[in-house]
C-alpha cells in the first residue's frame, strides 16, 4: 500500500512467450502490451489494500476468455 507521503510503487516487467496480450487491471493501471521478444515495464501504486481483479484485455486466441487477473496486495 502507499500514500502521497510514502510511494511505494510496484514495477513490472511484462513478457509474452507467445502471442500479444494486453495486462489490464482497472483500478490499478491502464492496460500495458505484452509482445514476444518485446519486454515491457509498467509500475502501479494502489493506494489500499484488497484484491484487485483484471483480464487480459487483448484477443489472444481460444484461451483469452480465461486470462482472468488477481492482484493481491
Ligand atoms: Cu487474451
């Protein structure tokens, strides 16, 4: 958890071993790509705790529809 005070962000390095996919949790960030042999970097700084929940929000092939998302901190 953070405040304006104390930031502590969370910083991601997002890889795909695949195919495109987009990492989306709503309430935590906009949605980042995720290309093959493209990493990528985002940070996120909720500011309470709890469960955060998102989905892959790119169409990924027949699986996209379990690419469901849990942040927990
Ligand atoms: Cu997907």
């Amino acid at each position: 958890m953070s405040d304006p005070a104390h930031p502590k962000p969370t910083f991601l390095q997002l890889l795909s071993a695949d195919t495109d996919h987009s990492f989306w949790v709503p309430e935590l960030a906009g949605k980042t790509d995720l290309i093959p042999n493209h990493p990528n970097r985002m940070w996120m700084d909720p500011d309470r705790m709890g469960i955060f929940v998102g989905q892959c929000a790119q169409y990924c092939g027949t699986q996209h529809a379990k690419m469901l998302l849990q942040c927990v901190g």
